[in-house]
C-alpha cells in the first residue's frame, strides 16, 4: 500500500504501475484502480441517477447522440458520466482538454469514441447512482 498525493492541478499521482481514477458527489465516492501492465487508461465518473435538464442536454449531448436518448433511461445523465469518465482515461494518455462534443457515446455498444479515433470501453452500474467506468486495454 503506498499513499496517493495529489497533483498540483488535483489529480491523483498513482505509485508507478498503477492507474486510477477517483469521483465522488455529496453522497457517494468511487474509485478505479488497476495495473499499467493490463490498461493504458481508466476513468469513473458517478452522478445521481436523475434526468439531465434540458438546457444541460444540449451542452453535454451532440445531434446524433440526442437521436439515440432513447437508450439512456436518464435522458441525457448516463452520456454525461460515460464521458466524464472517458474523458478521465484519456487525458493521461493526450493531455488534451476536451469538450462533451469531443467525445461520442455509444450506449449499446458500450463505447466512447474521442475526436482523435480513440476508443474508450465503457460499462455502467445504475442504482441511486450512475457509475460510469471507461477504460482502455492494453
């Protein structure tokens, strides 16, 4: 077990071999842990498990997205943690900032595809929360 310090910036600085990803709202704090050896990027994001307001649905979604909201039981929130947690995966790898539209979110097939043409894993856990892992194998 080693201590995890934070950057300047806030992000986590994990023990040499290791990636991580850490999120929390007011209720609840998740994390994802692996080794460098089997992912070269992972990323969590949790939000409550409520609607996305309509005005944050058109920041946060992009036009074929919105043609497929049907998939996403939380109108909008289940895109917004995937790619929050997408984007967590791979600015370690890029060190590009991203905006919501740079990342698209295929709820069925369980993937983020990033404006470069990175593919990014996705899988969910829904409760009183969403959970949204992202990762990238190896």
């Amino acid at each position: 077990m080693a201590p995890v310090p934070k950057s300047p910036g806030g992000e986590p600085i994990w023990p040499n071999g290791v990636l991580g990803s850490l999120a929390h709202d007011y209720r609840v704090a998740v994390a994802a842990v692996g080794s460098s050896e089997d992912l070269e990027g992972v990323g969590i994001d949790v939000e409550p498990a409520e609607n996305l307001s309509a005005d944050l649905l058109q920041l946060v979604t992009t036009s074929r997205e919105r043609a497929r909201i049907d998939s996403d039981p939380y109108q909008g929130r289940l895109f917004f943690v995937a790619k929050e947690a997408a984007y967590k995966a791979v600015y370690p790898l890029d060190h590009v900032l991203l905006d919501h539209h740079d990342i698209e979110v295929d709820l069925a097939n369980q993937q983020a595809i990033v404006r470069n043409g990175r593919i990014v894993e996705l899988r969910f856990c829904i409760s009183s929360h969403l959970v949204a892992l992202a990762f990238i194998l190896s």
